[in-house]
C-alpha cells in the first residue's frame, strides 16, 4: 500500500497496528443465592499435599466426604491430570450454563463457562468457599496456606509437567499447578513444590 499524503499514512499505521488481545473480563457474580438448578463447588476437609493416589483418589475422597455430609449428586476433584482437562470435568451444555455455588447455595460463578474462559477463574469474593464439614476455607486455621491445586490452565487444560506426577508425588523436586485464593483465583499460575498441603476442591458434576 502506498500512502499518498502525509495524514493518511499516519492513520493508516493506527489501523493496522497490531496488539495482544487482552484476557476476557472476569464476570462476577452478585453475592445471593440461588434458588434454581446449580452446580456445588466444595472443599475437602483438610488441605493436601501433592501425593493423591491420582485424581482417582482425590475423586474417591470428595465422593466420601460429600456422601457423609448429606450431599447426593457425584462430585469430582477439581483438578486436570494426563488424561482429563478440568475443564471438560462438567460434560453436558445444560450443567455448564447453570450457577455454581458453595455449599450454602451462595453464587461463586455464573457459571462453568464463565470459570474456564481464560480469565483466572475470578470468584466473588464476598462468598465464602466451605469444605465438607463447614469450616469457612478463607478464613479457618486448618489451611494456613491460601492456596488451591489444579494442575491447569487458566482455560482449564491440563499442564504436563505441573501435576505432581499425575498426582502422585509428595516429593518436594516435583511441581504441581496451584492458584492463590488470596487473589480471590481458582485457575491462576503458579508453581509450587508438590510436598506442600493445600486447598482441594470438588466441583458437583451435574445438577
């Protein structure tokens, strides 16, 4: 393209100037309830180190916990592994449209579509997030680190390399994917090492 004026040429730079899209906005919801079809999104009752016997394990452990906290429904450990992206945890249309909530039936997300689109997963954070057994996450002394393994992308993916050997490894030279709940981010990136004990969480699989 050649520009013929001295205008012209400068506005045609601005055009077509390329840039980084930016990362989508994160869409909060309002702290109510819901009264609706929605998904639970709870913790385990003690934090864990990266050693899980693998997401099978972990699956088995918010199995028990929710059946012995009165919770019907099949709830899942919120973590990707080698074979399965976390995103891909909540299968069918209907159930990634719906709000997620905790455990008092509060919104956390409007929904599994809006945790997994490429913004960190964003939680409001004037919801508490509870375990099994009610203890407010955020605030009780049984997790001193603020911190929630997930082994992901911030789209949900998995992130080989970054799963404490498919979450087996307690061993501190191993790497897991962990997010700060201090930022009030369930998908954020961080590293650390897999000996260290946090946040699980299990997401309720269909509503």
């Amino acid at each position: 393209m050649t520009c013929m004026t001295l205008q012209p040429c400068k506005a045609s730079l601005i055009l077509f100037q390329t840039t980084t899209e930016p990362p989508p906005v994160p869409l909060i919801p309002p702290p109510n309830y819901t009264s609706g079809p929605a998904l639970q999104l709870v913790a385990l009752n003690t934090p864990v180190t990266g050693r899980m016997r693998g997401v099978r394990g972990a699956d088995y452990l918010c199995h028990r916990q929710a059946r012995s906290a009165g919770m019907n429904g099949t709830y899942r450990a919120f973590l990707s592994n080698g074979a399965q992206n976390l995103e891909s945890i909540i299968y069918y249309s209907r159930d990634r449209q719906i709000p997620i909530t905790n455990k008092a039936g509060q919104m956390l997300f409007n929904s599994w579509e809006d945790l997994v689109n490429g913004a960190g997963g964003h939680f409001n954070n004037d919801v508490p997030l509870f375990s099994f057994d009610g203890k407010d996450v955020m605030n009780d002394s049984t997790w001193p680190q603020k911190f929630v393994w997930h082994g992901s992308s911030k789209k949900g993916g998995k992130m080989d390399g970054h799963l404490c050997k498919q979450w087996y490894s307690r061993n501190g030279e191993s790497l897991g994917m962990a997010s700060s709940l201090n930022k009030h981010m369930l998908l954020d990136q961080d590293d650390f090492a897999c000996n260290n004990s946090f946040v699980v969480l299990c997401i309720q699989r269909e509503a």
